[in-house]
C-alpha cells in the first residue's frame, strides 16, 4: 500500500503566484490616485476599482489558486482616486454655475421696427470708485417720429448704476465717418484703406508670455494724420474666464473691493487699471513705420456684447511703408479689421442730446436722474430696464453726413461667486505673479477641449 508524499520536512512552502488581473488594477488605480491632483485623471482609479473587484469575485477557484492582495490594496486606492475625481468634477462644475456673469450696461437703439443691442458700455467700471464716462458710435438707432428711442438693460448678473446717458450727434462731411478713441475724443476719418496683408500667429512676447498676434501691413498711406480704425471686442470667453478666476479667490474678495473703491479717491482707478494689465486683458498695439516706431498703445477691455469700431490717433510724422502689431492673450479679443485712415481736420459739428423722456419699466420718471452728472443714479437689477428718448436736431446741411453716439457715465457692481471667505493663499499668489489669469484660461481651455 502506498501513501501520498507529504512535504520534506524544512522544505519552504510554495505560495500561489499573484492574480495578473489583481496587479494590472492595483497598478490602474495607484496611477489615478497619484495623478488625481489632475482633474479628471482620478477616474482612473475608478477603472483599477472596477478591476480589483472583477478580480476578487473570481478568487475562489480551485482549479488555479491565486493571491489577491493586490486586488485589496486596488480597492482602497480605487475608492480613493474617485472620490477625489468627483470632487474635482463638481468643484468645476460648481466654478461655472457659482461664479456670477457680469459685464457692463447694454444699450438698444430703435431702428423702425424693433430695439436691437447697439452698445456695452462702461466696461470694467468695476464698483463705485471705478465710475467712468464711455462713448461709442450707434449703428442701428434712426429717428422716428423726430425722436430718437434707446434703451438701457441690465442682461447680465449684475447691478448697473448710471449717472448721466446723452446722445452726441455728429454732423461731418460727406464721406468722412465720426468714430471715437478709447478716451472719447471723437475724430471723423477717411481715406480708409485695408492692408495689403494681415496674418494671425500665435507667439511669444518680450517678457515670454504667450500671445496671439495679429499683423497687418500696408504699401502705402494716406495723406494727412493718420489713424488705426480698429473693430474688435473682448470675447465671452475672457469674461467668464475672469468671472471663475475671481471666484477661487472667495465671496470675501468683493467687499475688499467696495471698501478700496469707496475710499474716494482716484487710487481705486490706478488700482483697477494695474490690475486689469496683471490679468492680461488689454490689447496692446504698436505700429511702425519707414522711419519710426510709434509708442505703444493699450486698449483697455471693451464689453463682448457687440463689435466696437474705435480710433487710435497717430502721430502725423508716420511715413510710408505703415505696418501693425495688436497683441492679446489668445481667445481674449476679437478682432474683425484693422484700416489705416486719415482724420480729417475739419470741424464736427456735434450736438449733445439730454432725454426728453426716461421711464423704467415700473413707471418711475428717471429723466432728470439721467440728464446730469450729480451723483444721481437709476440703479437698474438683472432684468430690469428704462425706455428713453432723445428730440433729433433738423437734418444735416447739404454736404453733410450724420453720425449719431452714445455718452454714458456709470459703473456696475459684480457679485463674486465661490466659497464664503477670501481664499488668502490664491490673492498673495495672484499679487506675486505665481497663479495668472492667463494660466488660468489655459486650464480652462484644456478641461472642455476633453
């Protein structure tokens, strides 16, 4: 009779090899945990979770003996990679429902037939002590009637205060068009012409930075002084990129800001102004020609509602062979064309309109509220808005073309989303240049392009 060999005595036991499907999901699920600080890639995790557990059902069979230990510690990573993973996805999630959408009072010009948005203006007058006077050309508004109708409305998650709303009719010589400069002096140009070639690249600028660039050149120039007349607008996407950024920074930056914009004196406007140029959203433009550089100019945001057509006065020494650089943070402005013209030097004729009718649409009479600069202002919330009109002058003598802008002074105040408090760390870090609002975008840009 013969009996079965057990173990020479002192031999080492021999264990069963580890499950290749326990160390694959430990492996998945280590890989989504120690890449979970990036959005997203915690999810990994979850796909080492869902193995380890494929693996742990199939461990009782007796046929092929397996260690799954590896499954275990799988699991624990697994569960950990995922919950950081949500976590992430509702905090960007909440970033764009939290962070509210603001940006400066609109305007609708009456055309005959209906009110179209025709202005957004005041843009970055952010809170009282940024208060500004904002003027720009009216492509819609004709007179009916012998009046002109307009109307302000807030759209936007925000509360606009105005303090004075006047129309400037222009009457100018035929052909010449009236458009104002980024400070509100209003030129009549003519003899614009487009360049001969105009390329966009994406590129570095003296400091490093990326920027998207738009060059443009032209052979020859006009006579005269001569004028950049550039159409173009900050896009939605810059603000909601400002809107969200604020936000990581908490509510309690907002009533930081009022107190700073209500110390009354002009401090707050510098402050604002450095800080609009620490987030990148001017567009700087530069412009050369045969014989010399121009000084750089920077154009300070304008609101994403409608295109703007704005003068860029140069200097009336600029010779032949003119060309230009217009310099942005990319996705932050857009640019429909750039002309070369010339001012012409004879006087606008311009008469400056008070309304003379202004109701909300609650029925209240906000005429002398918006006739004067006093410090008097219609408060408009989100949604509400005012009808006003404006008498039109006699028509323009023969020879004569009319041009018709809008004047308004004001400022809105911006509510700031994100978690109560103020985030310290990212508001010393924003000051020292370590986190940026183009930075920023660029994240942005990368999670929805996923």
């Amino acid at each position: 009779m013969s009996y079965p060999q057990g173990p020479t005595q002192g031999a080492p036991q021999q264990l069963p090899p580890h499950s290749t499907l326990a160390i694959a999901a430990f492996i998945v699920a280590m890989v989504g945990f120690v890449g979970g600080i990036v959005p997203y890639v915690g999810f990994l995790g979850t796909i080492g979770l869902v193995m380890a557990i494929v693996d742990k059902v199939r461990q009782k069979d007796p046929a092929a003996p397996k260690r799954h230990i590896f499954s275990t510690i799988a699991i624990v990573f697994g569960v950990l990679a995922t919950i950081g993973a949500i976590m992430w996805a509702v905090f960007i999630s909440w970033l764009n429902t939290a962070s509210s959408r603001g940006s400066c009072p609109h305007l609708y010009s009456f055309d005959g037939q209906r009110y179209q948005l025709d202005a957004d203006l005041a843009s970055a007058a952010l809170y009282r002590g940024a208060e500004r006077e904002d003027t720009d050309r009216l492509e819609s508004l004709r007179a009916v009637d012998g009046q002109y109708r307009v109307r302000l409305q807030n759209d936007l998650q925000e509360i606009d205060h105005i303090d004075r709303l006047s129309l400037l009719v222009t009457d100018a010589p035929t052909g010449a068009e009236v458009l104002p400069s980024a400070d509100g002096t209003l030129y009549a140009t003519t003899q614009r012409t487009t360049p001969i070639e105009s390329t966009r690249t994406l590129t570095t600028d003296a400091h490093g930075a990326r920027v998207e660039r738009l060059a443009v050149r032209w052979n020859t120039r006009p006579q005269g002084r001569l004028a950049l007349v550039v159409r173009g607008r900050n896009t939605q996407f810059a603000e909601d990129a400002l809107v969200r950024y604020l936000a990581t920074m908490g509510r309690g930056l907002e009533p930081l800001l009022r107190m700073r914009s209500d110390e009354g004196c002009a401090c707050y406007r510098q402050y604002l102004d450095e800080e609009i140029q620490r987030l990148g959203l001017p567009l700087a433009v530069d412009v050369r020609s045969s014989h010399r550089a121009a000084p750089r100019v920077s154009v300070s945001p304008i609101g994403p509602a409608v295109l703007r057509s704005f003068v860029i006065p140069l200097d009336e020494r600029t010779g032949n062979g003119v060309s230009a650089t217009l310099d942005a943070q990319p996705r932050f402005w857009e640019i429909a064309s750039v002309e070369l013209a010339t001012i012409d030097p004879t006087t606008v004729e311009t008469h400056e309109l008070s309304p003379s009718a202004a109701v909300t649409q609650d029925g209240r009479d906000v005429r002398a509220t918006l006739s004067n600069s006093d410090g008097v202002r219609l408060s408009l919330t989100p949604g509400q808005s005012a009808d006003i009109r404006f008498d039109a002058p006699s028509p323009p003598a023969a020879g004569r073309d009319r041009t018709v802008l809008v004047r308004l002074r004001g400022y809105y105040d911006l509510p700031i989303g994100g978690t109560p408090g103020v985030n310290a760390f990212r508001l010393v870090a924003h000051r020292l240049g370590w986190i940026s609002l183009p930075a920023f975008a660029r994240t942005i840009e990368r999670n929805s392009s996923r």
